[in-house]
C-alpha cells in the first residue's frame, strides 16, 4: 500500500484487529491514528501497537488521507456530522459499519466524498477474516487497493459489485461464525451429555471443525459433496449420521436461516 496516513475513528474490536494486522505487516506505526472518547483502549493501542493517539476526531480526520469510519451504527450520523465542516475531497473514506447504505453517508457529511463499505467478520481478529467490499465507479483502483490491503490484514476479502451483494456477504460470512459456533456447541452438549468432561468434547468437536475447514480450504478441485462422499462409507457410522441430517433438512434450515439473516440486514439498512 502507498504510505498512506490512516485513522480510525472509534477505536474499538474491529479497528484494533485490522490496526494489529498492520503492524505485523510492517506499516509504519507513526503513520496510525486511532481516535475513541474514552482512554483504555487507546491506551493499549499505543503500548501494543506504538501507534498515534488522541480524543479529538477532527483534528485527526484533518491530518489523515484515508479515514476509517468505525463506530457504532447508530452513532455515525453524529459521528460524520462533526466532520461535515472540513473539506474531505481528497481523503478515502472507508466504513466498517453494518447496515448504513453508502448514499447515506454523503448527507452525513453534506458534501460529496470517496466512499468504500466493507463488512468484515469476526475472525478478522485473528487474521483469519473475510471481509466483503463495495466501491462505486467513482472510485479509483488505487484507492480500491489502499482499501483492499487494508482490510487484508485481518484475512481475505472480496469485491462485490452491486451493494445490496453486501447482505448475502453478511449471511454467508458476516454472521456465519455464529452458524459454526452453535453446530460445535450443539456436538459438545452431545459429548458432555453421553459421558465425556467438556474439555475433552470441546477438543475433539473444535479439532475436527478446523481439520474439516482445512480440507476445504487445501482441496479447491473437490467439491464438497466429493469431500463429504469421501469420508462416508455405506453403510457406515458417518453415512448414519449425514442421514440424520438430511431427514431433518440441514439444507433447508440453513437456507431458511439465511434468508431471514438477509431479510434483517435489508430491513436495518431502512433504519438508517
Ligand atoms: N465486531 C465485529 O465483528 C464487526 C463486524 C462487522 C462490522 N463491525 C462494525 O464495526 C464497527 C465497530 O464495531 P466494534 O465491534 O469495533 O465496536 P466497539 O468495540 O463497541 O467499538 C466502538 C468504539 O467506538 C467508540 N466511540 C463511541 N463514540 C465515539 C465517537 N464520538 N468518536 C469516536 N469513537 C467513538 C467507542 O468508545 P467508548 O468505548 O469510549 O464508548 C468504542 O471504542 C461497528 O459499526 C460495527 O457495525 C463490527
């Protein structure tokens, strides 16, 4: 990335993990800003991080070339208002933000501005992210590409190209961890209730979680029907239970699921 100077305005989970990723990448630290009203987490940032500091938005919005709008959703308006005085025809805007259209952001800021959406995920806080993008025409791909590494340093990203492609990233990587994580809470609550220690059940269903998403990730020329046909056996223990499963419509619930997650993300969008 051009050695941009970036802030984050709001300086909570999500900027710390990208602002982490950077740093281990090699961006100059000094060329980091984060902003927050209260200290603590400012604090750590600048002991973890030995990155720029300070309460003032303003005056750190003023001295950035890309500003990352990261606070709540209901505190943006106010948040982009307070900067709507300032001149911010050069800079980059990047928003983290779930749910605010970004037409919404050019009355926030009553003027016209260079505006990317990204929706990441929470893995991003450990590097192992999935961040979907969103820029119209009016954006420069070097500024697409500030935008991109950027949010690569929390993991991977992809580019959608119509906005309203940003809800189905949200259904299907936005809040899938959730999916995950009651799946392998469903499968430890079943190893505790027939005799195991938590411990042991939690190891075994979070190992097999993680081995099988590698598989996936390492077999790109297997389907995941091959993948799954390939570990069971007619007849066998697996194929019991995948039949379980499929009686009792895996398939459409995670479908039904994510039409309603989709269907949430369209109607806060209308809040904003
Ligand atoms: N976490 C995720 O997995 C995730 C995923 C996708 C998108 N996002 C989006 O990322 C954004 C931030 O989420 P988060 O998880 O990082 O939230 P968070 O941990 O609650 O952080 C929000 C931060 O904004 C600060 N803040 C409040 N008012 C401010 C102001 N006027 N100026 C500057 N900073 C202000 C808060 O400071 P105080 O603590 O002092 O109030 C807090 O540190 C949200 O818009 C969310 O939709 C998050």
């Amino acid at each position: 990335m051009t050695q941009a100077k970036i802030c984050f305005i709001g300086a909570g989970n999500m900027p710390r993990s990208i602002i982490s990723g950077l740093i281990s990448n090699g961006y100059p630290a000094e060329l980091v800003h984060a902003t927050n009203p209260s200290a603590g987490k400012l604090d750590a940032l600048k002991a973890d991080f030995g990155i720029q500091v300070s309460h003032d938005n303003i005056v750190a919005a003023q001295a950035a070339d890309v500003i990352v709008l990261s606070v709540k959703p209901q505190l943006m308006q106010m948040v982009c208002e307070q900067m709507s005085h300032l001149d911010l025809s050069s800079k980059l805007m990047i928003t983290i933000a779930a749910g605010i259209p970004a037409s919404r952001y050019q009355d926030y800021f009553k003027q016209p501005i260079k505006l990317v959406r990204t929706m990441p995920n929470t893995p991003t806080q450990i590097g192992a992210g999935m961040t979907g993008l969103f820029a119209d025409e009016s954006i420069s791909a070097a500024n697409k590409q500030i935008c991109e590494t950027l949010m690569q340093s929390g993991g991977k990203t992809v580019w959608v190209k119509q906005e309203d492609e940003l809800n189905q990233v949200i259904a299907l990587a936005g809040s899938s961890p959730a999916y995950f994580f009651l799946f392998i809470e469903s499968m430890i609550q079943h190893g505790v209730k027939t005799g195991l220690d938590e411990v042991t059940a939690r190891e075994l269903a979070q190992q097999a979680a993680l081995g099988a998403a590698q598989m996936v990730v390492q077999n790109p020329q297997l389907s995941l029907e091959e993948l799954r046909t390939n570990v069971t056996s007619k007849g066998g223990t697996t194929a019991q239970a995948v039949e379980t499963f499929e009686q009792g419509n895996l398939r459409g619930l995670a479908d039904q699921a994510m039409t309603n997650c989709k269907k949430r993300a369209e109607e806060m969008a209308k809040t904003f």
